[in-house]
C-alpha cells in the first residue's frame, strides 16, 4: 500500500477547516487513515477508519481529496 496525503474536515471550528493526514491507498481505490488525531482536535474521520475520497478546491485555490464518507470495510 502506497502512502499519500488526504484531507479531513475539522469539527467545532466554526469554519471549514481541513487537516492534512496521512492514509493508505488500498487496491479499491479507498484509504485508511493512518494519522494519529491530536487531542485538542475533533476529526469527521478517525484513525484507522477507512474512507472514499472527493477531489476538492480550497478556498486558497489548491486542490486535493478530501475524506468523503466512510467506506465499507
């Protein structure tokens, strides 16, 4: 499995946040994250869950995938 650079949305920011973590890309195309979450942090997605990924632009005009919806297991 490849290693590779995925957003997931803050929670309780106030705002849209998106942090960069790292995941697993599996041969389904979906990714295990493999980030460990800060403790003064809340993720939309948790460590070890495995998600589908959307290309998204950010408000500073990059793009990238951003954690879409768990995947089945």
């Amino acid at each position: 499995m490849s290693s590779q650079t995925i957003y997931v949305s803050l929670l309780n920011e106030g705002t849209a946040v998106w942090k960069p973590v790292e995941a697993e890309r599996s041969a389904d195309g979906t990714f295990r994250i493999v980030s460990e979450m800060l403790a003064d942090e809340e993720w939309a997605f948790k460590s070890g869950e495995k998600v589908t990924v959307r290309q998204h632009a950010f408000s500073d005009g990059e793009t990238g995938l951003v954690a879409d919806r768990r995947a089945a297991s």
